[in-house]
C-alpha cells in the first residue's frame, strides 16, 4: 500500500449547519486568490472567496523585490525566456516559463489599472532596475521593496469596490476543511468552517461549479521559515486528499495556486 492510498479522504467534522451555492468557490486571499476572486466575477454569476484569517493576512504582502516583466520596449519576452532558463539551469517548466513571460507585462498594466502605484522614473514611466540573471532592465517595484503589499493593498481595494455587487461574497475566518466531490470524483464545492460572529457561523458547506484553490505555500512544516504563520499548507492537503496525485479526482477538478511576487 503506498502513502498517499493511506491518506483518509476526509478529516472529521461536524455535518453542515448551513449551506449556500454558488458558481465558484475561491479559497484564498494572496494575489492569486484576489486576482481570480475579481476576474471570476466577470464570467459568473456568484463568487464566493473565503480567506482563514483576514483578506491581507497572507504571504502577498510580505512580498519583497518586484515583478519581472518585458515592459521595456528595447526588451522583450524571448529574452526574458532566455535569460530565466539560463538562470534555472534546467529545472525550469518551460511551458510555465514561457507563459510568465509571455503574459507578465499585460498583467502588470492589469494590477495598474486596478489601483497599483509602481515607482516610476523623472518621465512618469513605471521604472524599471536590473537584478539577478536578467540581462535587461525588466524589474518593477512598488514602495521600494514592498511590491507585494502594495499589490495585496491594490487588489483588496478592488475587491471592496465591488463589495455592494451580490454576485461577490467575501467570508473571512473561514477555514476549508476538505472539498466536496460528487460520486464520479468530481468537485462540486468545499466544506467550510467559519469561527466569528454572525448568520453564518460554524461548519458549513458551499456548493459550487468549480473550486480555486489559491492557499499559498506551507512553509510552516520546516522549523525555520519566512512564510507568514497562515501558510500551513491547506490547499495542497487537501487537494491530497481529494485524489490530487492519485488519479481519485480526475484530473479536472483541483486546482492549487501558490503565488509569490517576486523578481524571478
């Protein structure tokens, strides 16, 4: 019998004392989580986004360096590829590579029109620096080294913009407990625990079309980490434990973001 047969398929709790059902469920409130949260919202009826602690509790804010992007017009994403492979030294993901560069200077123009102040030089361009194995001047920062919190700050501000909207809910001091699955394997919501005061108070479950996992890292398994004490690893046990890597899911219903706005 290998581990992961071994791992149970649901933690105990309680049946749900409340229900609710909407198109997708968001589970996480970095960048990653905040970002879908908001793009989702354009596509589908109902969003709901349930966060363990509070919205910027996560490791997005306590992103340092910046953000690579070909946003130079001398630049350009095949050097950027190329300079981010030699860098790797053949560990890369190529695919994930090639997208990250491809894709990061529109979504940089997305997190400024959505609110976030990058440096910017004498002529009012975002300003650009050289690090690490980058070959161009391709490094966006925001506050210095804060890049991170003024992206978290960005986007939760976005999020409170449209917080009168019904078809977004934001629950805080929730804490996802396992993913719902129909009998084919199939996700189709979470069960989720809220600890605060109010309607919805408890164990519960949230029925949806589709879950994003957006829970971050889990550095709180290693004795010494910079990881905020919200980063336990939750998304990745359990998309563990809904057959993730086992085959039990699928492979189309689970998906886990980790995000990290940093100079890579």
């Amino acid at each position: 019998m290998t581990e992961i047969s071994r791992i149970p398929r649901r933690l105990e709790a309680p049946p749900p004392g409340w229900t609710t059902s909407v198109d997708v469920v968001v589970v996480g409130s970095g960048i990653a989580g905040l970002t879908a949260a908001l793009r989702l919202r354009e596509q589908v009826d109902t969003v709901l986004l349930v966060t363990k602690t509070v919205l910027n509790e996560g490791s997005t804010a306590w992103a340092q360096g910046g953000i690579a992007a070909a946003m130079d017009p001398a630049d350009s994403p095949e050097e950027h590829l190329h300079d981010t492979l030699v860098a790797g030294v053949g560990l890369c993901d190529v695919e994930a590579v090639t997208a990250l560069v491809t894709e990061g200077p529109q979504r940089v123009r997305e997190l400024v029109a959505l609110g976030a102040e990058f440096d910017r030089d004498s002529a009012g361009e975002i300003l650009l620096t050289r690090e690490g194995g980058h070959h161009r001047d391709r490094i966006a920062h925001a506050g210095g080294d804060a890049t991170g919190r003024e992206i978290s700050r960005a986007l939760i501000e976005a999020l409170h913009r449209v917080q009168s909207d019904p078809g977004i809910q934001v629950v805080e001091h929730a804490l996802v407990v396992d993913l719902l699955q129909a009998a084919d394997g199939r996700v189709c919501g979470v069960t989720v625990h809220v600890i605060g005061e109010g309607q919805v108070d408890g164990v519960g479950a949230a029925h949806a079309r589709a879950v994003v996992l957006a829970t971050g890292g889990l550095g709180q398994i290693y004795s010494a980490t910079t990881n905020p004490a919200v980063s336990t690893g939750d998304g990745m046990a359990i998309a563990l434990r809904a057959g993730a890597l086992s085959g039990r899911s699928g492979g189309r219903a689970v998906s886990v973001h980790s995000s990290w706005a940093g100079s890579s």
